[in-house]
C-alpha cells in the first residue's frame, strides 16, 4: 500500500515535471499531469493538494538529486579544481537529459509568475564550490589573489548565466562547448600554475569513465 | 497634436513599464497602466492595441537607449579592454536605477510567459564586445589565445548570470561589487600582459567622471 502510494507521487511527479519542462508552469493543467500521469486528478490533490505544492516538491526532487552529485564530488582522492571542472559538466549534462533537472530550472526562470516561493540552489552550489576553492588553496593550487567565497558565487552566477542564455542564443555552441571555453579562460586566472587545457581534459575524463572490460 | 501623441505614448510606456518592474507582466493590466499614466484604456489601446505590444514597445525602447551606449564605447581614444568594463558598469547603473531597462529585463525574464516573442539584447551586445576584444588583440592588448567572438559571447552569458542572479542570492554584494570582482579575476586571463585592478580602475575613472570645476 505504501510502494503504491510511492508509485503514485512518483508518476505525478515525473507527469508534472515533463508537462512543466515542455509548456511551462502557468500553461499546465492540474488535468494535463493527471492525463499524462495516468492518475486521477484526485490523487493530484489528495497527494499534493495543489499545483503550486506539486512544484515545490519537484524543485526539491532536484535539489535531493544535486546534493547527492555535489557529496560524490566531496570524496577525497581527486584534486579540488579537476572535481570542480566535472561537477560543472555533470550538471551541464543534467541540464541536457534529465527532465526534473530540467523542470527545476524552468520553474525557476519561472518564478516570478508562481504563487509559491520556489527555493534556489545557489546557495548550496555557492557552498559547494567555496569548500573545493578553499581545499584547492590548501593545496597550493588556488591563486593567490582569489578569494573563495566571493569567487565561488562569481562563479555559480556565470555557470548559471551561459546555461539561461545558451539556449537563446541559438548557435552551433551547445552548454558544453560553452562550459569548455568558459573553463579554458578562468581557470587561467584561477590556478597557481596555469595550465587549463590539460586539467580540463583530465577533469573530461572522470565526467565520461571510458567503459571497462 | 503630434507632440501629444508623443507625450501620451511616453507616459504609456513609462507607467507600463514602472508596473511591469514592480508586479510583473501577468499581474499588470491595461486598467493599471490607464491609471498610472493619467491615460484612459482607450488611449492604450489605440496607442498600443494591446499589452503585448505595449511589453513590444517597452523593450524596443530599451535597446535604443542600448544601442546609444554601445555607439558611444565606439569611439577612438579610450583603449578597448577599458571601453568594455567601463560599458558593463554603465548597463549595470541603468540595471539597477533606470525604469525602462528593468522592465526589458524583467520582461525577458518572464519571455516564457509572454504571448509574443520577447527580442533578446544578446546577439548586439555580443557583436559590440566581440568588436571591442578584436580591437584589443589588434593593439596587442588581448592574450593570445583568446579568441574574440566565442569570448563575447561567453562574457555576454555570464554577465547576465551576474545580473540574474546577484538579485536573487541576497547577500551584502550589489551588482556592481560583483562585476568588480568578476573584472578582476577575468581580465587576468583575457590581458597580453595582466594588470587587472589598474585597468578596472582607469575604467571607473572613465564610468564616473568627477564634477570639474
């Protein structure tokens, strides 16, 4: 009874997070999630009570996955700035393929026109990236002018500004070609000995683990 | 008669868009910005014929005043690399004090909820900096690895990201102590021969003229 319960708030959020990504909130219909979802729009209600409810719990779907990515990349092991660089390609990628992710960032962009507060990522991600700055700089691998909580939000903005603007600019440049030439030209200003090209293929080749066996 | 004409689109434009910054698009209506602008509805409509093309008009209206901007950083005389943060510092002053440009902003912010298609600012502002950054590896000023248009459109991106989300994450940094920061710590890759902080610097001197005399 439970583990159908489960099936069910998982069916309408996924139903919800689709119709969000394709039309965007303020077009979706509490019917439309039930349609798509296979439910009825009673259990719409009886699980969330409301649409505003159902996108706060989509956006926290997300933020539970992206904290789950931002602790992989706490494992001791690999160095500071190549974790850094792939976590930005992970999320690039979720941003591409994953549709909650995906939801999440619409409703987000959407936010002023929802009746609900939706909550941000960016402090977390600004926590995130401060901790691998500070670890890099115990490493001596941080530049000594850059500061890492200031630079961590800096840099959380500009992430979040080539992925907003990437697909309105409509060119041949997908976010991860963008991220790539973002990366290029930062980390010369961020690391103590410049040497980007190579971290960021070095970072590339944890991102995508070629296949073993 | 044509003057009134003139006037009253004015006080349209400027009441929409002072209602548009505070509430939104969809919360505002013809009847506020009636009111607002000492207006009858009938003068919108006949002026406008319908909150679309008022929201059409308030954004065309800001990329003039944009396009102004930009002509004036044309100009010989100042080197580029200053033209370009001095340039940023200006949209950053009219992001935060001038009605019209956060009206465009906000609007474009809530493109997805609009029944028009919202122009985007992107593609001039990236042709205006790509102009500047070849002006600049032209006087020798610009690293060599750079390269100009991919740059701009990766500085235009994360410029907005700057913008979008400094609002947002509430903290004691306004815009313009990000973009100083963000200055200081991209220029160190984009200079032949960094000295970053000087460059911000004259570039202020150049945003804020002091009152002679």
């Amino acid at each position: 009874m439970q583990d159908r319960a489960r099936a069910t708030r998982r069916a309408l959020l996924e139903a919800a997070a689709h119709l969000f990504v394709e039309q965007g909130y303020a077009r979706t219909s509490i019917n439309e999630i039930s349609d798509l979802s296979g439910r009825t729009s009673g259990a719409v209600y009886f699980h969330y009570s409301s649409k505003e409810k159902l996108a706060l719990a989509v956006v926290r779907e997300q933020f539970a996955a992206w904290t789950l990515l931002a602790d992989r990349y706490a494992a001791p092991g690999v160095p500071p700035l190549e974790k850094l660089v792939a976590l930005s390609f992970d999320i690039a990628k979720a941003l591409r393929d994953d549709v909650m992710t995906r939801a999440g960032a619409r409703l987000w962009a959407e936010r002023r026109t929802i009746d609900v507060a939706i909550p941000t990522p960016f402090a977390v991600w600004t926590a995130a990236v401060t901790r691998l700055l500070a670890e890099a700089r115990a490493d001596g691998e941080l530049a000594e002018e850059v500061e890492p909580s200031g630079t961590a939000a800096t840099l959380v903005c500009a992430f979040f500004g080539l992925y907003d603007l990437t697909e309105e600019m409509a060119e041949h440049e997908d976010l991860s070609d963008r991220l790539h030439r973002w990366w290029l030209l930062i980390l010369k200003a961020l690391q103590a000995r410049p040497e980007p090209a190579a971290l960021v293929a070095r970072a590339l080749a944890h991102h995508r683990p070629t296949p073993t066996g």
